[in-house]
C-alpha cells in the first residue's frame, strides 16, 4: 500500500539526480504580486460577534480538558479528575467534581457529580450538586440527592429524589445554626 503512486499526491524524485529547473525555483522563492483590493474587506463583508449569554456559555463548553465516554463504551469505577467537560454518550458509574458534565440522550451516569453545570438529555442517579445551573432536557431523566443554583426543565424532562436549591439548603443550615446558638 505504501509503494502506490499518488498517496499523497507527490512523485518521489530519484536519490541520484536531484536537478532543479532555475526557473522553476526562482519562482517558487519569489512572491506572486497581489492586488491590494483582493484582500480588503468591507464593512458589509465582516461578520461582528454577537455576544449573548447562550452563546457565551456554549463557547465555554468549547475550551478547556474534555472527556468524551461515546456510544457504546462502559466505563465503571472510576474517579474523575481534572477533566474540564465530560460528555456522555455511553454508560458512566463514576465521581467527579469539574465545571460541566453532558449527558448525551442515549447516555446515562450514576454516581457523585460535583459540577457548576449539568445539562442532562439521558439519564442521571446518584448524588448531583449543579453549583451554578441543572439544565433537563425533554429526554432526561434525573433522580437521587440534587442541588442546584437554578434549574430548567424543559416539558417532558424528570426530575425525582431529595430534591433542593442549593441557596434554600444555605439558608436552613442558618437556622439551625441560629436556633442552636439561641439555646
């Protein structure tokens, strides 16, 4: 396979005769002229970012350490770590604390989730603290032990279990602490 002409596009030139065409090589040294208004772009012509906050948090989801658990693949017993986004589209039964976990429709995680934002199409069980945001999909389904900083759930999405606000489970360990500290 390797001995195929045309591979990658390029004819081996014998060991022993290395010729150079002069004028072949003064032309590739030397740079074509350009015109100027082939590389001016108008006003009209140039895109402008548009910020909005939906865009600015799937941008966030582009960048950092990701780990990607596709269709099909098992993974079980493990401990995350320093992983930025996990992307589930297998079978997960893991901890991990990091910034954004997504379960695909056809994945599904049980274990401990600490994570600033959990968006969810498959399925979740276990304990999940969504610090930031716990986003359910129409197809996801989550039980177990939640917390969340906000949440959306779209119409058809579950949600099930020992269920509070991060900012509510706050405010009650103040009231404990106050109450005991009045007795």
């Amino acid at each position: 396979m390797l001995n195929k002409q045309g591979l990658f596009s390029r004819t081996p030139t014998p060991q022993g005769s290395s010729s150079v065409n002069p004028a072949t090589s003064a032309s590739l040294n030397s740079k074509p002229e350009v015109s100027p208004t082939h590389h001016v772009a108008t006003a009209s012509s140039v895109a402008t970012p548009v910020k909005t906050e939906a865009a600015g948090t799937q941008l966030d989801t582009q960048t950092g350490s990701r780990l990607i658990v596709g269709p099909d693949v098992k993974l079980k017993g493990a401990e995350i770590q320093d992983c930025d986004i996990l992307v589930v589209e297998g079978r997960v039964e893991a901890t991990m604390d990091s910034r954004v976990i997504q379960i695909a429709e056809n994945g599904a995680f049980s274990g401990k989730v600490g994570i600033d934002v959990a968006e969810v199409r498959g399925h979740f069980e276990g304990e999940l603290t969504a610090r930031s945001q716990l986003i359910i999909h129409s197809t996801g389904r989550v039980s177990g032990k939640i917390r969340y900083g906000k949440i959306l759930i779209e119409e058809g999405g579950e949600l099930s279990g020992d269920i509070a606000s991060i900012s509510a489970e706050d405010n009650a360990g103040k009231v404990k602490r106050i109450q005991s500290a009045a007795s």
